[in-house]
C-alpha cells in the first residue's frame, strides 16, 4: 500500500514517505504514480499546466516548466524558480504569553550579566598568520596534564582563520570582520580570552584593545617570535588555571539562554519534522524569557513575507527587506543566483527550488514575535525571537550567531551533517528516521519518529526544548564527544582580497 502527504489543502503536490515503485496505486489519493517518486520527493495530485504555479506548505515553490500529469514526479526536470509577488499581512501579533513557571539550567554566570553554559579558554587569531600559533597553544595545554586537573574547565579553543589582512582597512567587510571578533572576545563560554595577532596585519589588535582585564593581546612581532609567545601565554594559561577553576555551574533562569537556531544537509522532511518540532522548541525557550536566533538570509528567501507578518515594528522590517535587496545584488554581481543555494545534497533529498527550502528553513523559528533583525555578528539587544543576516554557508552563518551571543546552538539535518562548533555545544536534531540510524553516533535526536506516526511535533519539540536545558548544564552533545568544533569558526569575508 502507498500513501502520500498532503501538507497543506491549497498544495497541488503531494510528498513520498517511501520510495514509489512506477505504476503503483496511491490509495489515499486515488492516483497510479507514472514513473518512479523518490524517498522524499514530490508527485502532482492534478494536472499541473506549464507556467503554473506548483504549491506546497499552501505557498509557491515554483513555475511547472512543462505540463504535469497527475501522478507525474515533480523536481528539477519540470519545476523550476520563479519571482512572484509576496503577500503578508503586516498587522498580525503573535506575541507568545510568558510562562510564568520557574524553570533553570545550570550555568556559569558572567560579571556582565550574560551566562556560559561551557567553561573555555579562547585563543583567536586576528589574521591567519597567528593561526598556527594559537592552534600550538592550545594543543600544548589541552594535552597537558595540568589542565586535566581542574574539573570546572572545559578545555582551551583556538579561534584560526584564514583572514584578517589582505583587505580594505574601512568599510562594511573589515566592520563585519571586527564585529565578529569582538563578539567572541566578549562571548559568555569563554572565562579567559588571548586575543593573538602577527603586528602588521590589517586587523590590528588595537581596533580591539579595552580595559577588561580578562581579556590579553599580543602580538608574535612583539613578543620576538613563534616559540617565546609561545611559551609566555602557554604558561599564563597554566598560571591562571586555579582562578579559572573557581568559576561553578550555578542555577541560572532559562531568560540567560541565547539559542541559535541552523540548518545543514537538508531534505524534503526537513520543513515538516525537525525544523517545525525545533520552532516549537524556539518559542518554549521564549516563553520561559530566553532568546533565539534564526539567520542564514538566503535561506529565507521566499518566505520572507512569513517573517514579515511577524515583525514588532516596521523599523526592522525594512532592514529585512534591505538585506534582501542586498543580496540579489550580491548575488548578481557575481553571476550567481539565490535560487543556486540547493545543493547537490539538497536535491537528492527532493528539495527542488530555493522557495521550497527556504519555506521548510523559517520553520526553525516558530510563531514567536520577530523582535529584532540583526546584522552579521551584531550584539543581540532584545529577548525574544531574532533574525540575523548570514550567508546560507553553515560554518560562516553560525560564527555570526555565535558573535552575536548564542551561547547554545541546535542544528537539524536531513542528509547528515556532522556539524559541532566551539565555544558553544550543538544539538544535531535529524528529520529522519533512517539517517539517525545510520548516523547514530553523530545525532541527538530523531524527529523523524514524527513522519513514523510515532511522536507528535509538540512531543519533539518538548524533547528539544529539555535537550537544549540539559545540555546548557554541561550534558555533551554528540559533535563534543566525537571531538567537533576546533576548526568550524569561519567569519564572513565580504570584499576583495588584495
């Protein structure tokens, strides 16, 4: 027997949750497949005409490039990406109502105010050229049995790149880059920050210099080479390590919770059990008085308008769409498209277009008020639901959420993405039964118990939701156990490399 899904009435397309052999009856449709549909992958349930529009979620994913029979396979061969005029209503509220429940994790609270749920010394390099030296620090003290001796710390990160010269000294490229630094000097998992520059780069460390005395620069010029700064700041480290050590988990409300909300390797189910059971998390989080983050702008595009209704003012919808204008520039400039984000992954998983992506991606973000739009790496300012502007690129929009303040992130896949980020843990959440299986050691939830009939996306969502505050206080993660996060930070490069 075959069944397919209807996710929406409005929807003229329908989605597999099995592979469909060809010319086989679709019971709950009335419908013979005419050729074979894919695990995950869409059939027509009318006749679709050429230059129609083809719904799904009740919204466009695209233009049918040719007649489509009912029953027909539905992807790349005759779907493709159309503009069309977005349609939102600006004066709808979906403000959430507080709970007003008490309810903790165990965290380690800052003298700023803000909270870490993990413990780090960070080391970060302004330019590539000091970044073997703070990835040689931090092998030496990790390695060390000194370190292993203080319970309360969690390890020492070194934050390489390859930028931070070769660039324009001004302008929005070096501001991005700046502000990124800044968020992770400043960020909440890190009790000791070594800010570690080479002495001629553009990025110098007096753009970065103030009088916390937590945080220390230098430079390899100054200090007279690789093995002397070295040597000086590997001992500082170990010198400090009893101070650092009296930092403790405490209880801390879940208000003090900034969580980042990513996607990567998605599928066709990404849109209907991970990303909607992770939204369901995100406005729990805002209810209790905490904070998420959603981002990766290319991601969004075509479900923009979905935002949109959900903005607190008017302020910040015009810089949403500012950011969408500036990205079919960019994009355009560089002979490139927005609707080329599906990648090859993407595709096989029966996501054809970038409407249908993005439409399945602002899942993540609930139903919460959209209290504020961010830039790349910009300080978050208001509780609630965010968006922050980011490359669809999983490495780079997740170093912008980190710089704005995530100090948790939960990242959902539908191919598999083995994704972990230092300083802040990530919860890898799969849309799919059958990858969790397969990449059990690498995920932490199955929300694919959603499309089994098994769980509920509430259920899911609440398993998320208790997922994210046990780890907030100290639980690893799967990516931390298998030792990801040392090489994923990744700030966005904008602008000539000269």
């Amino acid at each position: 027997m075959y069944n397919i899904i209807q996710l929406n009435k409005k929807d003229n397309i329908g989605l597999a949750p099995m592979p469909i052999p060809k010319d086989s009856q679709i019971n709950n449709f009335s419908l013979v497949s005419k050729n074979e549909i894919p695990y995950g992958h869409k059939i027509s349930l009318d006749k679709i005409n050429k230059d129609s529009f083809i719904f799904k979620y009740g919204q466009i994913i695209g233009i049918a490039t040719k007649d489509i029979l009912a029953g027909e396979h539905v992807h790349s061969h005759n779907l493709s990406f159309t503009e069309f005029e977005r349609v939102y209503e600006d004066s709808k509220k979906y403000e959430i109502t507080k709970i007003k429940k008490d309810l903790y994790f165990q965290g380690f609270q800052r003298s700023n105010g803000k909270a870490g749920t993990r413990n780090y010394i960070g080391l970060i390099s302004t330019v590539n050229c000091s970044a073997t030296v703070v990835k040689k620090i931090a092998d030496k003290i990790n390695s060390s049995n000194e370190i292993k001796k203080y319970s309360n710390i969690d390890g020492v990160v070194c934050l390489k790149h390859s930028s931070g010269c070769g660039m324009n000294t001004s302008g929005f490229g070096m501001k991005v880059f700046n502000q990124t630094i800044e968020g992770f000097k400043n960020h909440p998992n890190f009790s000791k920050v070594f800010v570690v520059g080479l002495g001629c780069e553009c990025a110098q460390i007096s753009l970065y210099e103030d009088n916390n005395n937590q945080i220390e620069y230098l430079n390899i010029q100054d200090e007279g080479g690789t093995k002397k700064i070295i040597e000086k700041i590997s001992s500082q480290i170990i010198e400090t390590l009893p101070d650092i050590n009296k930092d403790k988990r405490t209880k801390l409300p879940i208000s003090k919770l900034v969580v980042a909300l990513q996607c990567g390797g998605s599928d066709s189910y990404s849109g209907i059990t991970a990303n909607p059971a992770l939204g369901y998390a995100s406005d729990l989080i805002v209810r209790h008085g905490g904070s998420t983050i959603l981002a990766e702008t290319p991601e969004i595009y075509g479900a923009e308008h979905l935002l949109i209704e959900r903005a607190a003012n008017k302020e910040i919808i015009e810089k949403l769409k500012k950011q969408i204008s500036w990205w079919k520039n960019y994009t355009e400039i560089n002979n490139g498209s927005l609707d080329n984000n599906p990648s090859p992954g993407n595709k096989k998983g029966g996501l054809t277009t970038i409407l249908e992506k993005s439409l399945g991606a602002v899942a993540k973000g609930g139903t919460a008020m959209m209290q504020d739009v961010l830039n790349y790496g910009e300080p978050i300012k208001n509780h609630g639901f965010n968006f922050m502007d980011s490359p669809g690129y999983d490495p780079v929009s997740v170093t912008g959420q980190v710089a704005s303040g995530s100090n948790l992130i939960c990242f959902t896949t539908g191919r598999g993405s083995c994704f972990g980020y230092k300083p802040s843990p990530s919860i890898k959440i799969a849309t799919n039964t059958n990858m969790f299986n397969k990449l059990k050691d690498d995920m932490d939830i199955n929300a694919g118990s959603i499309m089994d009939g098994e769980e509920s996306i509430e259920k899911i969502g609440k398993i998320i939701f208790n997922k994210i505050i046990d780890t907030a206080s100290g639980t690893r993660t799967k990516s931390e156990i298998n030792g990801y996060g040392d090489d994923e930070f990744n700030p966005w490069i904008i602008g000539a490399t000269m």
